[in-house]
C-alpha cells in the first residue's frame, strides 16, 4: 500500500488556544495540554507549556514552535498503528482549541 511504512515515524502533536483568540476565536482555550495516547490508551508522551518542554529543540528545529509559550507541541517517534492526539485545558477547562499533528522528518 503506498505511503505505508514498516518501521517508526516521527510525530510532532501541538495543542493551541492562546494563538487562537489572537486570530478572533472566541472562547479560545488558555493553556491547553497535549497528549499522545496509543491503541490501548497509554500515554506515551504528555506536555504542558511549549516553553518548558524537554523536546522543545527537537519542534523548534522543524519549523513548528508554539506561538505561545502557554501552548504545547511535543515530538515522538511512533511505530505503525493507531494513536489519538488529546487536547486538554488546565483543570480541565473547555473552550476551544486546536490539535495539529505532523508527520515529520
């Protein structure tokens, strides 16, 4: 099958909020949390604050820092499967958010 691939891919997951309402989204999420969670629902990576993250060079260096330090992006590498990619809000606030996840280099 094309674009198939047998061995690990890398990831980068970005949970945004502050950024939005700077673009006019009203409700925007403050300081949204990011999470990697794989096909039997372990978290395999987790962040909260782009600025303070340990993997902060590794997103930095594909083009993909957060806008705001409040937002969250992480980097992982995943073998094959299935993965959902969660955005929460600090003590679980809702509002609105964005998840992006890239398939990167």
């Amino acid at each position: 099958m094309p674009g198939r691939q047998n061995g690990p891919t890398n990831v980068v997951v970005r949970a945004l909020g502050p950024s939005l309402a700077t673009r006019g989204v009203p409700q925007a999420l403050q300081d949204p949390t990011a999470q990697l969670v794989n096909a039997n629902g372990d978290v395999i990576n987790e962040n909260d604050d782009f600025a303070t993250s340990e993997q902060r060079s590794e997103v930095e260096s594909r083009g993909l820092a957060a806008e705001d330090a409040r937002e969250s992006a992480l980097f992982q590498a995943v073998e094959p499967g299935n993965y959902t990619a969660v955005a929460r809000g600090e003590l679980d606030t809702t509002r609105v958010g964005l998840v992006e996840v890239y398939n990167v280099p």
